[in-house]
C-alpha cells in the first residue's frame, strides 16, 4: 500500500509542480537554517572530554582581599602560586595538575642549513596533567612526580609540533633548545584536541594544543615566559608576580575525583585550608572554596556565547513559519484535489486510507525537502567556517546533525500534514458528485 501512495504522491507533484516546489524550498530553508545554527550550537557546546568530565573538578579559592567583591560572592577561578604548590604538595586528591599558558621560543634541531628560531605557545603544568585529561601518546611517556621535584629539563611535543620540527619521526630522547636551555623530549602526543579549551579558558576558548609541555617546576626554574589571565593585589611590587609568595592569582588548578564521597572530602579539605590561610592572616575572607566539574564550569563561564543560543531560537522559529506555509500550501492543494477524494471515497476508500495517502505525500515532501536543507545546511556551516571567529573552525556537520537533518525535516513535513490530511478524508463524496 505505501508503494501505490508513493505512486500518487509524485503523480500529485508532477500535476502541482509550483506548489510542490514552494513546499520544498519553505521546508529545505527551515532546516538549512536550523541546523546551521544547531551545528554551531553543538560544536560549542559539547562535551570536551566525554566519560571525564564528570569526575575533573575545578578548584577555587577565595584568597583576594576583602574590598575587591562583597563577602560570600563568588571567588576566583585563579590560585596564586603558593596556595597552587601547597595543594599539590599535601595531596588530598589521587590526581591533581596546577597548570597556566607560556610562549618560549624554540630552536630547531640543525639539520646542515641555518637554523631559524621559531615561537611557540607552551603549557607549564605538572605530571598528572597527562592521565587526568587522557592524552593520547603516539612514541614515549609524560614525565613524572620526579621529574616535577627536580625540575627536569624535559618535554612533551604535540603531534602538530613533532610534525613540524621532526617530520613526524619519533622524536623521543631528542635535545631541543628553548629559550637558551636544552629539553629532553620524553614524549610526543597523538592528535589531540578538547573543543572547547576547558582546562584553560583564558589562553583561548577555541584554540589549538598548545606544541610544548613543560614541568611546572622547570619552566618557573628558567623563568619561562607565562601567558593568560594574572589578578594581583596588595604590595605585589616588592617580590615578581611569577614568585611563590606573590599575591597573585594565575593559576588553573584541576583535581580528579571519582565519586560524590570523594568530592565532599576534598571540599571539606579546602575548607580546612581556607581556614587555615584565615587564621594566619593571608585569607581576609571567611572560608568560601568551590568545586565544579567540567561541564558545570563551562556553564559558569557561560562559554556558549549568548548570541549563539538567540540563534538557535530564532533558526528554529523561522522552521516554525516555514512549516506554518506548508500546512497553507497543502491545504491549499487538498481544495483543489476535493473532486478526486470525492471519486475515491465514493469507490469505496476508507477515511483512514485518505489520512494515509495525504501524510505520506507531506512525508515525501519533507524528504525533498530534507536533501535540499541538508545542502543549504552544508553551505551555512561553509560560511560560518570561514568567519573570523576562533570558534568558526570547530563547526561541522557530523553523523547525528545529518540523521537529525532527516528526521526533523520528515517529522515536520509529517506534523505540518496532519490538518491537510485531516482535512481531506472529511470530504464529502455526495456532495462532490453532485457538483461535477
């Protein structure tokens, strides 16, 4: 019985092919648009390390004074150097990483010709870093607790730097020369890329892996140059920013906890630490630690952009007025079918079975529909990858968007024929006739 609705669906479209065509296009212009915009949407606001987010927290600590917000009020997501080192070293979490964002420069290898220094975007961090965010290695390992107590001059490369300097080679035992001091390279990262950048939004929401990674120790040792966000107060001038007794906040602290137990434990910790830091003074403020994990951060630092999420809203409304002109195009084409109905009912065909010719014909149309709003869909995310913006280049159209595509289009060409359907298996035969 499909088959022979099939049939007469594009029998109906060859004898309408304007109001066919309009019905398609309104169709195929709400989906493109919609799903542009939800691709943009899920891009940015997907899950950057899935099956660990939930257990990644993130550590704040409240150690600003206390005329620089009201007491209570959300801390900052930056320790200072000291509180950063002093978590690390008592260790009430299996894994944690204190971490920020440097640029060195680095001189490659000789190779006969001359070499030209280059600049590249470093992340200074400590050992646990590697297991907690489940970097993938392609040749070596990631250093670790010791090479973090000696300051080691060692190195991890990212697969696009090892590529670059290396030419892919398993570059593992090799000396590179940064900043005037030569690095051990212990490891080389396979193609890795968390979207967004959540372990350290202020280097760049959407950017690249940073091509070096360096022990905290050693990179604060020979005085690398840092980069990101830096909140100093009080007489900050008598010791540097970068030293352990600063008071600066610039540090990203991350834990890894498995459980709620766990994480009640170690917030009841940093509330002890707090404490502690207000009895001695360095806290002017009353214990207020907080721990987020990863998705629950992102939201914190609303890291979907506002404009992105009124998108979305408008794309899917403008599906809604697009549907809104199908139901009037179908509608218009069931008035003008009415003789024909008349003939079939009076032949003997059921009600249902004119519900069931008319909802596969609207089905039939959102499946024309869909193939051409996935082109436009296509085309929008084309556009919006071409954009200036650093978030444009991690928009795509992967497997779910294209079955979403489909089945949003087919549902809708399906819901918008409900009332043309309806409508047509209430005609009358009797009065059909008459009129003929």
């Amino acid at each position: 019985m499909l088959t022979y609705y099939l049939d007469l669906a594009l029998r109906s479209f060859r004898s309408a092919r304007g109001l066919t065509t309009l019905m398609v296009i309104a169709i195929a212009m709400g989906i493109g648009a919609s799903m542009t915009t939800l691709a943009t949407f899920r891009a940015l606001a997907a899950d950057p390390i899935p099956g660990r987010s939930a257990t990644l927290m993130r550590v704040q600590l409240d150690a600003t004074p206390r005329g620089n917000r009201a007491e209570g009020t959300e801390p900052e997501d930056l320790l200072t150097r000291l509180d950063a080192e002093t978590l690390l070293h008592e260790r009430h979490a299996p894994r944690q990483a204190m971490m920020t964002g440097g640029d060195v420069t680095l001189e490659p290898p000789a190779t006969g010709g001359q070499v030209h220094p280059i600049d590249v975007t470093a992340r200074f961090t400590s050992a646990d870093f590697f297991p907690m965010f489940a970097t993938p290695f392609a040749h070596g390992a990631p250093w670790g607790a010791a090479e973090d107590a000696a300051a080691a001059p060692v190195v991890v490369l990212s697969d696009e730097l090892n590529g670059q300097v290396f030419g892919g080679a398993d570059s593992v035992g090799r000396v590179l020369r940064v900043d005037d001091v030569d690095y051990r390279v212990v490891g080389v990262l396979a193609p890795w890329q968390p979207v967004p950048y959540f372990f350290d939004l202020g280097v760049g929401r959407f950017r690249r892996t940073e091509g070096l990674f360096v022990p905290f120790s050693t990179a604060m040792q020979h005085k690398l140059g840092m980069n990101g966000s830096m909140h100093c107060w009080g007489n900050e001038s008598v010791v540097h920013p970068l030293d352990a007794g600063a008071p600066c906040s610039w540090i990203q602290y991350w834990v890894e906890l498995a459980s709620p137990a766990d994480r009640a434990g170690f917030l009841g910790y940093l509330e002890s630490y707090s404490a502690r830091q207000h009895a001695a003074g360095r806290f002017e403020r009353a214990p207020n630690p907080r721990l987020r994990d990863v998705m629950a951060f992102l939201s914190f630092k609303q890291i979907v952009p506002e404009d992105v999420r009124l998108q979305v809203w408008l794309a899917f409304g403008f599906l809604a007025v697009c549907l809104l002109n199908t139901v009037g195009l179908l509608l218009a084409k069931c008035l003008r079918r009415s003789p024909e109905i008349g003939v079939r009912r009076a032949l003997g065909a059921p009600r249902r079975q004119i519900f069931a010719q008319f909802l596969v014909e609207a089905g039939t149309v959102g499946l024309a529909g869909g193939i051409l709003g996935l082109g436009l869909a296509a085309a929008g995310v084309w556009i919006v990858r071409s954009g200036a913006s650093a978030r444009a280049q991690w928009v795509h159209l992967d497997a779910a968007t294209l079955a979403l595509t489909f089945a949003v289009a087919i549902a809708a060409s399906l819901a918008a024929g409900i009332l043309p359907a309806w409508r047509a298996c209430q005609v009358s035969p009797a009065s059909q006739l008459k009129s003929a």
